[in-house]
C-alpha cells in the first residue's frame, strides 16, 4: 500500500496555486478548472488543492526549513511556530541516523496548518565529525 494523494482546502484557488508554487519551488502538474482542482507531484504523492476538501496538516519535506519558511511568509503565509528541533534520529526508524529533525509551522493563505521539516546533521556528529 502507498500513499496516493493529500487534499487540501484551497478557499481561493488562484491564491493557494501561487502560494503552494512558491513553497514548493514549482508549479502544478495539472489543473482542472471547472471544477477547481489543482495537482502538485511530491515525489509521486499528489498533493491536492481544492475548494470543497476539508483542512489537512500537511508537512512537506525541504532542504533549509529557514528558508522555506521565509519563502512562505513572502508568499503570504503567516509563521505558526519557529524552527526548532523536534526529535534526534539515533537509528533510522523515522529518519536518517545521526540526524536531527528541525520542523517549523505556518499558516498558508487559506489557513490550513502546514510542518516545514528539514533532517539536519545532528549537533553531536557535527562536533564529532569537526
């Protein structure tokens, strides 16, 4: 079994479209309009915005969640919670080892809650490595 598709509630569709393009580096795969889908490939997940679709917590993967946080506040969102670390990835469980995972939140321009999380060398195997 795989995860296929998010959905998420877009009030305005024009304005999530170019949030969503601006977090996420890119713009849609597809869009429907009527009846007002639009289709982002996260890896092979889709990640659906669309009018009549509920609220979901969505956390997107990124590179520097400093970053990624600041493009979405340019782009309209507004910050929830800093960045801060989460959890440190001893084994490889949930993350890579020897990781630390940084998440911050924000608020997109619907409203809808959204993790930013970045999986960044661990303090300690910097200091080791160092």
């Amino acid at each position: 079994m795989a995860l296929v598709q998010v959905a998420q509630r877009a009030e305005d569709l024009a304005r999530a479209t170019a949030w969503y393009s601006a977090v996420l580096g890119g713009g849609p795969v597809a869009t429907y309009d009527p009846p007002g889908l639009v289709f982002f490939d996260l890896g092979g997940v889709r990640l659906l915005l669309e009018h009549g679709a509920p609220s979901a917590l969505v956390y997107l993967g990124v590179d520097d969640v400093d970053a990624a946080l600041t493009r979405a506040i340019a782009a309209g969102g507004a910050e929830h919670t800093a960045p801060h670390v989460i959890f440190s990835h001893a084994d490889a469980t949930l993350g890579p080892a020897g990781t630390d995972e940084w998440q911050a939140f924000v608020r997109d321009t619907e409203g809808n809650l959204v993790g930013l999380v970045e999986q960044r060398v661990a303090a300690v195997a910097r200091e080791a490595s160092g």
